[in-house]
C-alpha cells in the first residue's frame, strides 16, 4: 500500500483480537517510529510496550480517551523526553511525529 491509499483508507480500531503482537511486528513499529524526523534530530521521545494488564488498566483510568487499552493486546506509551531537548519546546511535534510513523510504517511498508 502507498502513503496516499494508508491516509484515505485509514480507520480507527477500538475492538482487538485477543492474540499477542508478534515481537516482530512490535519492532517494526518501533523502527518506523524511531525513523520519525526530530527538530535538530533531537528525537527526544522514549518508548514503553506495554502488557501487563494492570498497567494498562492505569493508563485507561489516568486518561479519559484510551479506555479501550483495557482490551487491546499492547499499548506503546509515547514519552517526551525533555532531557534530550536541543531546542525547547519541539519535543511535542516532534513524538508527534514518531506516533504518526507508528501508525503509518507498518501498513506502507
């Protein structure tokens, strides 16, 4: 699939399959994420995979709109990390960035 059919095609998915991720499917998200540009290539961002279920079931309560974690398989929290900052203030465009390469890479790739 090309970039310009993922974007016109994309949905959103909030019911899962109750099967584990494949380590290597989680690796490649995390690639495309990473690949993410970054102001100053700074890519101030760390990344949790979650799945554990209690932890999970913390995320759907401390944020109002991922209550569907609770069922999804894997959750990949994005962090800024503003001790990687050369320029202050970007960090927010550019974990932005890697979360949009997370939901692009692997259905262009």
């Amino acid at each position: 699939m090309d970039i310009f059919e993922a974007l016109h095609t994309r949905r959103s998915i909030r019911k899962y399959k109750n099967q584990d991720v494949p380590d290597e499917l989680v690796e490649k998200i995390l690639a495309a994420a990473m690949m993410a540009p970054s102001a100053g290539n700074q890519q101030p961002w760390q990344f949790i995979v979650i799945t554990d279920e209690s932890q999970k079931e913390k995320m759907a309560t401390a944020h109002p709109y991922v209550n569907m974690v609770r069922t999804a398989p894997l959750a990949i929290l994005v962090c800024g990390d503003l001790t990687k900052e050369k320029f202050n203030g970007y960090w927010p465009q550019d974990c932005s960035a890697s979360m949009e390469n997370m939901l692009l890479g692997p259905v262009t790739g």
